[in-house]
C-alpha cells in the first residue's frame, strides 16, 4: 500500500500534489461541518471550544515543540528504517515553497483539529478520535513505528485537548509539528543539493 502511494505521489506534479492536499483537506473540514451540524445543539456549543487562552496556548505550543524534540532525537539515534514512509513526506514538503508549507500545515491543523477533536472526540471521545486519526493516515499502516507514534501522537494531542478543552491548544500544537518537521524535510534537499 505504501509503495502504490509513493508511486501515484511521483506520478504528480508538484502543483498537482499541493492541488490534492488542499483538496484532502477541504474534504476534511466539509466532513467537520456536517457531522458537527449533526452533533451539536447549536453553533455556540462549538465555538465554546475554542478560547483565546494565554495558558493553553503556551500548553499546545509547549507540547508541540516536546513532539519535535522527541521526533528529532528518533530521526537522530533510531534506524532511517524506523522514519521511511516510502519517501511521501520528503516529496510534499520538498515540493513546496516555505509559504506554502506554512499555509498547507496551518490548513492541516485547522482541519484535522476541527474534525479530530472539535467534533470527534468532544461527541465521541478520545479513543474513537484517536483510532480515527491514526487510520486516515493510512500509509503508515503497514509500518509498524510510524503507525505506532501516530497512535500515540493522537492521544497525546487528545490528552492535551482533554486538559486544556480548548481547540486552539491543539491546533497550535498540530501546526508547531507539522511546520517544524515539514521545514526540516524542506531543508534536507536543500543540504543534500549543496
């Protein structure tokens, strides 16, 4: 499965593959707005979660960053084996130009928080949006490291979301990872090419 995704992503343009992670992701955020449309009362009952909080914001970025310094310290000391997704996230992110790789991740994060945890988990709590979560990211499937720290990645943002029952902690936490490790794949063309 792994291979078949390496292969299609290959097949595209570099336009054509940021084209289809925009268009995965619009399909995430109208998959949000009709589930939530279903599960809350009202738009109130979901704006309730997100709160423009000093402390919980400081929490996602702070948890944000622990993730990439933990992620970082494995890319350094674990087998390259343990990171291979078939070479999928080295081409998106080595793909894009830095302002794209920051409007792409804000995006991610805005909608994978939204679905994940604004609508999932606060319906159906933190192991059905865990679970969830981890299969959508369906290459890492058939490995199990990447498969296991997204699993547990998920719960970790879920535990923060918990915590803190604010969304903008977890979408800053999201967007800090996903910024981070896509600039870092970004940069290793840059240092492979000079």
């Amino acid at each position: 499965m792994r291979n078949k995704q390496a292969e299609l992503i290959k097949s595209l343009t570099d336009e054509e593959l940021y084209k289809q992670l925009l268009l995965t992701q619009g399909l995430l955020i109208t998959a949000a707005i009709i589930i939530g449309f279903f599960t809350f009362d009202n738009l109130g009952e979901f704006t309730s979660l997100i709160q423009l909080n000093g402390v919980s914001l400081f929490i996602g970025l702070a948890a944000g960053l622990a993730v990439v310094a933990l992620d970082w310290a494995g890319m350094r000391y674990l087998p390259a084996s343990y990171y291979d997704d078939g070479g999928i996230n080295e081409r998106v992110f080595q793909s894009l130009t830095i302002p794209r790789i920051f409007w792409l991740t804000a995006l991610i994060a805005i909608g994978e928080e939204v679905l994940f945890r604004g609508v999932i988990q606060a319906n159906w709590g933190i192991w059905v949006a865990s679970g969830i979560f981890a299969v959508i990211h369906i290459r890492y499937l058939s490995h199990w490291y990447l498969f296991l720290n997204i699993c547990l990645l998920s719960l970790f943002i879920g535990y923060i979301f918990e915590m803190t029952g604010n969304l903008l902690a977890t979408i800053i936490m999201h967007f800090i990872i996903d910024l981070l490790l896509g600039l870092f794949l970004h940069n290793k063309r840059k240092d492979r090419s000079s």
